[in-house]
C-alpha cells in the first residue's frame, strides 16, 4: 500500500496538472471503485450521480491528509463545498494520458478534462485489486484540531499529519504519553498522528532506538518526542527521492516510482539468542499480518524462541522482500 510520502507524490503530480483544469465528460469502467471494500454493490443511479457531480466541475489544488487524498471542486451556482475524494488503497493510481492513448485493462474510471489554456488530457485512476476509493463528499473543518483545513466529511476523524505545517509534535508527544498501549501501536492509530504505515514506525523507532513494544505512557516524553521527529525526517527523506516503492502496482502520475532505499529493523538483540536463526522462508504476506498485532508479534518471538530481526529492504525491481536474520 503507498504510504504518506508516496501519496504526497502522488499529490505533488497531480497539482502540476489539475488546479484550474475542467472535468467535460467522466466514464466509469467499473463503479465498484465508488464503493467500500464491505460495499461494492453500487447502483447504477450511484454511478450515474458521481459522474453527473463531477462533469462540468472544475479541479482545485489537490490536497492531502495522512494516505488520504482529495481534489477540490468547483462548481456554478450556489453549492457546499466539495471535493473529489480519493483512497489509493493497495495498488490505485492516478495516471495523466493524452487524448486517445491505449486505456489500461485496470482503468476503473476516466476523467476527461481541459487545462485553462484548453488542452485537453486524460485523467485515469487506475486500480488493479480495486481496494481504493473515488467518491464525491463535502468538505468541511473539524474542531478538534489545531489544524483549520477544510477535509472531506469521511476523513475528518483523521488526524493531521507529520508533514503538514500545523502539527505540533510537542503536543502530539503528550497525547501519545496518555496512551497504554505499545508505542508503535499508537503510531499506527490514525486519530493520534496520520499517515504513519508499518513501514515508517518500524524505521521510526529504529532511528529513535525505541522497542516498538515499549509502553507508550512510560516512555519518557522526550523519547516520545525523538520517535516523532524520526519518523517526520524519514517521509522527508522518502519525498526527496519520490517516495519508497515496493512494488510495481505503485508509480506517480508519470508513470515512475520512487527510489528511496530503506531498511526498517526491529532489533531486539540479546546475546543469550545469539547464534538461534529466524524464519527466513517466512512469505511477505505473512510476515506482514504478524506485524500488525502485538499479540501476534508475541507469538512470533515465542515461536523463533527468542528476539527476531526483521529487515524490510525495497529492489530496484519494484519487489518486496522480508526476510529474517539471526540475531548477535
């Protein structure tokens, strides 16, 4: 799934084409991108009320929070606010193409616009697993935020993110402090602090030389607050390069990827394990549900009979590699 630095790609991309620009047709190749993953029954008067909301709209700045992306849009008469929203889901992309290009067997939707000088182009959202979401929703400014951008309705649960120049780390550290749960549980919650994947805590904290199992309310506040600043410096560093690719599902709006190099490790190194080897034909997938759970992380050191090392390295191949080392 692209994480924080690649949807500001994403975003970054999309802003060199879109502000300004006029939506003149909207085809659906399948509406099921309309809906939820528990809702992909979409009726057609569903999809006939997305395209009808969007043609003749025109696209403002492109905006973002955490994964979450949205497009503002600008209509005649007297309407809300409102924005296209967007979720990349696992493998959605947003693709520019000049008019008449070959559509790509996973084009969901196709939206067929006009630049302010009046060139015409194609933007397409492509989606080859369909986990990603397109939707028309209004815009509006949670209270309980310091931040004061206008969000979608859906996403205004999210809280703001690393990157966005309102956030307040120091204020974010002394909520995570209230938290009695893992640290890198609270990372990963989304109504503390945006954006952060598995990916990004794992590094994080590496950086930081934080235990992801770590109580959060015994870290002391100024560990709280390094994790913090680690995790907004390695997005920056993942932005510089484009953002950090695993796979080739995820590419920018031309097409290419990111080329950030990371290694995320989970170093819980004891000498009294020294010499006992991890699962190292363990599969990606199944190296990445044991990480989403601290119970099931448990498990895993249970079942390796000591601490485990985990690396998580990007190919240049655009593959995902997991695999575990022994630890010294």
């Amino acid at each position: 799934m692209p994480e924080l630095p690649e949807v500001e790609s994403v975003r970054r991309g999309l802003a060199d084409w879109l502000p300004g620009a006029c939506v003149d047709a909207v085809r659906l190749y399948d509406p099921r991108i309309l809906g939820t993953t528990s809702q992909r029954a979409i009726s057609p008067a569903a999809a006939e009320a997305f395209a009808t909301g969007i043609t003749g709209a025109g696209f403002g700045v492109p905006a973002r929070r955490g994964k979450f992306l949205w497009v503002p849009l600008a209509g005649t008469g007297e309407m809300p606010e409102r924005a296209l929203s967007v979720h990349l889901g696992m493998s959605g992309q947003f693709r520019i193409h000049e008019p008449g290009d070959p559509v790509h067997r996973h084009t969901r939707a196709d939206f067929t616009c006009f630049s302010p000088d009046g060139r015409e182009f194609a933007l397409r959202f492509v989606d080859q697993r369909i986990f990603g979401h397109l939707g028309i929703d209004e815009l509006t400014v949670p209270g309980r935020w310091r931040s004061r951008l206008p969000v979608p309705a859906q996403m205004a649960h999210i809280a703001p993110d690393p990157l966005e120049e309102s956030t307040d780390l120091d204020a974010i550290a002394r909520v995570v402090k209230t938290k009695r749960s893992a640290i890198k549980s609270v990372l990963l919650d989304q109504r503390v602090l945006s954006g952060i994947g598995n990916i990004y805590a794992d590094e994080a904290l590496h950086r930081a030389g934080v235990h992801p199992l770590a109580h959060a309310a015994r870290l002391r506040i100024s560990r709280v607050r390094a994790v913090l600043e680690s995790a907004r410096e390695v997005m920056l560093e993942a932005l510089e390069q484009g953002g950090t690719s695993f796979d080739a599902l995820y590419v920018n709006v031309n097409g290419e990827s990111g080329y950030l190099d990371i290694d995320v490790e989970r170093v819980e190194g004891s000498r009294a394990h020294e010499g006992r080897d991890c699962l190292c034909r363990a599969s990606a997938m199944r190296r990445q549900a044991i990480l989403r759970s601290d119970l099931a992380r448990r498990a895993l050191d249970k079942q390796l009979n000591g601490p485990a090392h985990l690396v998580a390295h990007r190919h240049k191949v655009g593959s995902r590699s997991l695999r575990g080392v022994a630890c010294a």
